[in-house]
C-alpha cells in the first residue's frame, strides 16, 4: 500500500492528490523511481524495516490517518499534546490519592 499525500504550507495540512497523480507516484515508489535520491541506508536497518513493514496494513494505515483523510496537523499536536497533558494530571491525582489512602 502507498499513501500520498501533498503538504500544503499555506493551509498547514497534508491534501490529497488527484486519483491520476496518486497512481503514478503510487507506481513510481512500487518501480523504484525515487531510490536514487534517497541516502543511504545500512543493510542492519533495511532489513529491519522490511521485516517491520510487512506488520503495516491497510487498516493500520487507516488508524494512523487524520479522520477527515486532510487536517491541520499543528492542531492536531497541539490538541493531543493537551489531552495527553490532562491524562497525566488525572493519573498524577489518582496516583496521589491512593498514596493518601495508604
């Protein structure tokens, strides 16, 4: 599976190609095309990924995507890290109320 994706620096937000551009640069990372301008890579960690990568599945990918498939990702971070903020202070609470109890 390849997903692509096009950023949008003015909106700030991945959008999604025209289904013809996605087909092509589908098939051109499946033939290699954009290989020679990577950088190199260790055969360690490339055979590490490969390994990994076959756990990636659609459904993964699915999981992982914004929902509306486009989205502002600084709110999206910012967002999280707030609520990821107040699940700490919740545990932070509860941690301290059952070493109270104790």
């Amino acid at each position: 599976m390849v997903v692509v994706k096009k950023w949008n620096s003015k909106q700030g937000c991945f959008e999604s190609l025209q289904e013809s551009e996605e087909i092509a640069y589908a098939q051109g990372v499946r033939n290699y095309q954009f290989d020679g301008n990577l950088g190199a890579y260790s055969q360690k960690e490339y055979k590490q990924w490969v390994c990994l990568s076959n756990y990636i599945s659609a459904e993964t990918i699915d999981r992982l995507e914004p929902i509306a498939k486009s989205s502002n990702l600084s709110r999206e971070i910012i967002s999280s890290t707030k609520e990821q903020r107040l699940r700490d202070e919740e545990l932070d609470t509860d941690k301290d109320a059952n070493e109270e109890e104790i």
